[in-house]
C-alpha cells in the first residue's frame, strides 16, 4: 500500500490542452536504436509507459537536412517519410495511457552535416565543435525565415504521427539555445539584450503551436545556467530572466543545466537532486508546470520536491532506464523493489556506440524488442531442474534472482563472507558507493524468493561441486587483475625487475599498500585506473597516473566524466601522463616508450600498481568440463561460464551475462531480431 505522503506525486497535471495521468515524466533522453531501430525503439519507450511515466518523450529529433548529426542515431522529421518510423513509438506509449512528446531540434556548432553535406547554420560563422573541419555560417534573416519554416513543417508531421506534446529544444546544442547565450555576438536584433537574444525561441515556440495546431501541448526544454561562468548563460543572471519574458507562451518548462555532462554527471561528482539550487525562484515568474531533473531515485526527495513548489513533474532519463516502473513501484508502495539508478552512465556510452541502450541495472534495456526482454516479467521455468550458481558478484547474484524469479530451485554458493563479488570490493572506492545498489537490490529480491538458497563461506571445489548433485552448474567466479603487464599495449609479459614491487587493483582493494613514490599503469582506461591513482593518494601517497591513451581514462569520455576525473585526480595531487606505454622496469625505474613516436622514456619510482587485463577465474570451469567429457559426472548435465569468469569486462556485462543466461535456461534457440531494410517498398 503506498503511503500517503506520495500521493502528491500521482495527481494529473495539466499540459495546455493534454492532461498527464500523473507528475512522471520521462525527459527526453538518447538510445542508440532511433530512426535507424524503429522498432526497438518504440518497444523500449512503449515499456515506460506501461510502468507509469505520464509523459514519455523521444530523443533529438532534427526538424532539417541542414540539422544532421550522424554518425549519431537519433530521430528526424525531415519529410513525411520519418512518419510512420515516430507513429509506432506514439502507439506504443498510447497503449498503455500516457502522452508521447517529440523533441524537436535542430543543432548549432555541434552537426558538421557529415551525411547531407548541408553547410551548417548558425548565430555566427565559428568552427563546428570538435575537430572536424568544417565551420558553421551565420545565419542571414532569409535563413531564419526557412528554418521557421521547417519547424512549423517538422510539427505538423509530429502531429501526424499522434503526438500529444511538441517540444521545442533549448538544449545546449540546440540553435534556439545557441541564440540565447551571451556568447552570442550577434549585432541584429537577434543579438545583444536578452530580449533580442530570446526572439528566435519565441519565433520557434509560435511556429510549433502553428503545426502542432490546438490538439498538441508546447513544451520548451532550455538550459537554466550554462555552467560557463561569466561568458555563459547564469540562472541567477540572466537564466531566470529569460524565463520571465516567455513565462506563458508554452504549455510547459523543461529545465536542464549545462552541457550534457553538466546534466548529466555521474555519482562519483555528483549526488540525487544536485541541480535544485539553480531551479529556486522559477516558479515565481511562470504558472506553466515545470520539469526539472536530478537522477532522482527517492519518493522521499520527489514528493519534497513537489511538496515544497520547486517542480511540478518529476524528470528523469536515467532512472527511468535503470528501472521503467518506477512510477507504478511507488503508487504500489512497492519501494524496496526499485531499481535505483547507480549513476555511472554507461546508458550514456551506449549513445557513443551508436547501438541499442544498456543499462548496469537493468539488463533488459534495449533488448525489449529484439531479444522480448521484459524488466518485470520472465518465462516461467520449463522444468523441475535444479541449479548450482557458484560466486556471488553481479553476474550471478542476476542469474540466482533471475533463475529464482523463472520458479527453478536455485543455490547460490559464494566463497566470501558477503555476496557482491567485485561490485562489494568496488563499492569501497572512492566515488563508487552508489554502484552498491547493484548488489543490494538483487539481494533484496534473492531474500523475496524462497526458492534460492545462499550459502556463504563456501569455496566449492571439484569435488564440491560433484557432491552436491545438481542438474545444472553455472560458473561465475570472476576475474583477477594481472601482475605481468599484459593489456592492450603489451601482447606477451613485460621484463619487470624485483627491484620495483608491483601491486595490482585487487592488492589495493585487500589493503596491500605500497609506499615511497607510485606509478599507477592504466592500459584498462576505464575508471579502475583512477580511482586507484585517487585512493592512494587520499592515503596520502605520491602517486602518478601513466597511460599509452590520449586522454585519462579515456572510455570515460563516453561516460560524459573525463574532465571531471582528470580535475579530480589534479585536486588530489596526482600527476598525470599520457601516450607511454610501459615497456618493462628496471633498477628503480619504470620504463617508457612514446606511443606516438617510439621514444623511449624512464620515471624512477618505488612501487607500480598495473591496471591493465584480468584473467578469467577458470580453473574450476576447466575441471568440471573435463569430468563432463569422460562421462564421469554424475547427475550433472552442464557446465557454463557467465560474467567475468567467461570474459572480463564492465559490471554491465556481467549483469547482462547473468541474465542472459537465466533468460535462455531450456528455452531452446535465443531469438535475436533484428529490423532490415525492405527493399521491396
């Protein structure tokens, strides 16, 4: 039963001439399958909408040829061909009684128009972002003119396509936002005072309510502060008062901050509801409900938020990948069941990778439709075989629930005293602490399902293993870290010396410590490499982060958290080198070799910490199959490997691998669909 203190946060809320059934609202967010996976995508959004969110929205949607962003996979509404691909996500998101919104964009400085080859436009001639050569031109008044022309065109095919609410994007790469910035030299009367500056957001919110027609809401999505300083648009400044002068022209006001990554930081920098101080004080100057977000995970924190009249919808993108029925898990007081966000942004990566969405926590993101993976629901189980799961880390504390959740009997053995596995041993990083919720929520539900046993302190060996006589053994006993070198860089072991003492993450995790000067290695160029390098010197140490890479953990430029960790890591003292690869130690000194240029290059050093591959936990796998093969294993009928122990790599994988595996168990041949081009049309 939910408790009454939430029931602020399921009251509708009207938007203009549409009502949402209550205050949740999923922001516009990428997803890697767009106009390309249309299918896919509408099946993902569809799922939100059955799990309650009142208003779901797509992502970017380009109003113009001229506005391209590939290689990115987004959405179009160039011609009334892009129709149909948007009409099956609003029909699916219909079905289950919530409003479809559309964000139309058109993107300034950030398309470079690799695909159309259009000349990019924008408020004034200036290099497109990045490094690719090409510049945008400014706009003359005849390009404004058409390109008012091809949002009022793009909104009357959204309206074509069902959509209840049109938006209108004042994102950070967005041309209205681009106008609006001080940044903008403009000398017309689209430039100087911010009532100049805001013009071309007005003209665009009256085009779409003319395409959009009396039917369709009119949302505006705008940054509040750029996060700049004083070149950038400031909340206090000038952010607020923008507002103020379009206070009542749309229907509703969707509110970001900053850049993508400035919106969207990771847990390691940022905690739930880090941006309401720059939200104080616009209620004050609109009565149009108001969106903000927050990577909100907390009933508590969003009923407070509505309570205390800083928003009117709860906005969210992360938590409602990570867990798409958060809205009905609250409005059934089902609280322990939610799937809290961890706030890595590896969703975000999947954007990067141009390919279907995924998620840390939820594994069946992005494969709703290809793979007809449901968050909530699971094929019951096909038999009365029983499974042994050895090693409890996130790979098979998923395939126990999961297996658990399907009716198998399931035992899940852990050697260690606590489930968790690498994410237990993680979580005590520093930054890392929320990434225990992947651990914890699973837990939870094991401790739900009486039909899974967990045993810890319980190294099972061969023998073990044989004993105890199940149908079915599923291995996920993890990975090690390395001690010879071998990584990306370095294909065979590196020469290194006993004078230098090498240590590795896992030693640094079980409290080896080393002393006197530190080289941490990072050839893994994720986040382990870093926040080793931080912990040591919180510890006080003196530490220097090495790696072959261009950039400092340099995968975490997909995870939108590459300047944040190289400043963190400045903050705490630790130097920072880039493009040496490690070729060996020797008398003291850690050896080099330019990536670039094959130079050579030493640092003396006392002790080297080497972040580089891991070895899979096999031995017990290998043992096992080895029985199986002479038919000498008694009841048993199957050995498998999932998680790291199969092939190591990030939690998400592991996760996906556990459930991957229960999802599968006995249900025949995997289906894997994928959407092709129909030639014949």
């Amino acid at each position: 039963m939910r408790d009454p203190r939430f029931d602020i946060l399921f009251q509708p809320v009207r938007i203009g001439p549409v009502v949402a059934r209550n205050r949740f609202y999923q922001a516009p967010h990428c997803n890697g399958m767009g106009n390309l996976r249309p299918q896919a995508h509408a099946a993902m959004r569809g799922i939100k909408a059955e799990g309650g969110w009142a208003v779901v929205n797509t992502e970017h949607c380009s109003v113009h040829p001229s506005g391209d962003l590939m290689p990115e996979v987004l959405q179009m509404l160039w011609d009334d061909g892009d129709i149909p691909p948007l009409a099956l996500m609003v029909e699916a998101v219909h079905e289950h009684g919530s409003l479809a919104g559309v964000q139309l964009a058109y993107p300034a400085y950030y398309n470079a128009n690799r695909m159309t080859r259009e000349v990019p436009l924008g408020p004034m001639d200036r290099p497109v972002s990045g490094h690719h050569p090409v510049q945008v031109r400014a706009m003359d008044k005849s390009d404004i003119k058409a390109l008012l022309g091809w949002w009022k065109a793009a909104a009357q095919r959204a309206r074509k396509a069902g959509f209840d609410i049109l938006n209108v994007d004042g994102n950070f790469s967005t041309i209205a936002f681009q106008f609006i910035s001080p940044r903008n030299q403009r000398a017309d009367e689209y430039g100087g005072s911010l009532k100049n500056r805001v013009r071309l957001l007005k003209e665009l919110i009256e085009a779409t309510r003319e395409g959009g027609g009396d039917a369709c809401a009119v949302s505006v999505r705008l940054i509040i502060d750029e996060l700049f300083g004083p070149e950038g648009l400031r909340a206090a400044d000038e952010g607020i008062e923008a507002i103020g002068l379009l206070a009542e022209l749309p229907d509703l006001w969707d509110l970001v901050v900053g850049t993508w990554a400035d919106d969207s930081p990771t847990s390691r920098f940022a905690s739930e509801n880090d941006h309401e101080p720059f939200m104080t004080g616009i209620k004050g100057v609109t009565t149009k409900p108001v969106v903000g977000v927050g990577r909100f995970t907390s009933p508590d924190t969003m009923a407070s938020l509505i309570r205390r009249g800083v928003l009117d919808m709860i906005g969210a993108a992360r938590p409602s990948i990570a867990d798409p029925f958060l809205p009905k898990k609250i409005e059934e007081g089902r609280y322990e069941d939610i799937r809290e966000c961890i706030g890595c942004n590896i969703c975000v990566s999947s954007h990067f990778a141009m390919t279907n969405l995924r998620c840390t926590q939820n594994p069946t993101m992005g494969e709703e439709w290809r793979r007809g993976w449901h968050p909530e629901r699971i094929p019951t189980r096909s038999s009365d075989a029983s499974v042994l799961v050895v090693g409890g880390g996130p790979a098979g504390l998923e395939c126990a629930r999961a297996l658990g959740q399907r009716g198998y009997q399931v035992t899940l053995a852990e050697r260690q005293s606590r489930l968790g596995g690498r994410v237990t041993r993680e979580g005590e990083l520093p930054g890392l602490r929320e990434w225990l919720r992947v651990r914890d929520w699973r837990v939870t539900q094991i401790d739900k399902l009486p039909n899974i046993g967990v045993y810890l302190e319980s190294d099972l060996g061969l023998a073990d293993v044989l004993e105890f006589d199940a149908d079915e053994v599923v291995l996920a006993t993890g990975s090690q870290w390395r001690a010879d070198g071998v990584g990306r860089a370095a294909f065979k072991p590196l020469p290194l010396s006993a004078s230098v003492p090498v240590f590795t993450p896992d030693d640094i995790m079980g409290g080896n410590i080393p002393s006197g000067r530190i080289i941490v290695y990072d050839d893994d160029h994720y986040y382990m490499g870093a926040v080793i390098a931080e912990k040591l010197a919180l510890m006080g140490k003196n530490v220097t982060l090495v790696t072959p890479a261009a950039d400092i953990s340099s995968f975490t430029i997909n995870t939108l958290e590459n300047i944040r960790t190289a400043t963190r890591l400045y903050e705490r003292g630790v130097g920072m080198v880039t493009h040496m690869a490690l070729t060996g130690t020797h008398e003291g000194q850690a050896l080099f070799i330019d990536a670039r240029t094959g130079a050579t290059n030493h640092r003396e050093t006392d002790a080297l910490v080497l972040v580089t591959a891991r070895l899979p936990r096999n031995e017990l796998f290998e043992a096992l199959t080895a029985r199986l093969d002479k038919g000498d294993a008694g009841r048993l009928r199957r050995v498998s490997r999932i998680g790291d122990c199969e092939a190591p790599a990030a939690i998400y994988a592991a996760v996906y691998s556990g459930h991957r595996f229960a999802q599968e168990f006995e249900n025949g041949d995997p289906t894997l669909r994928r959407e092709r081009i129909n030639l014949a049309t």
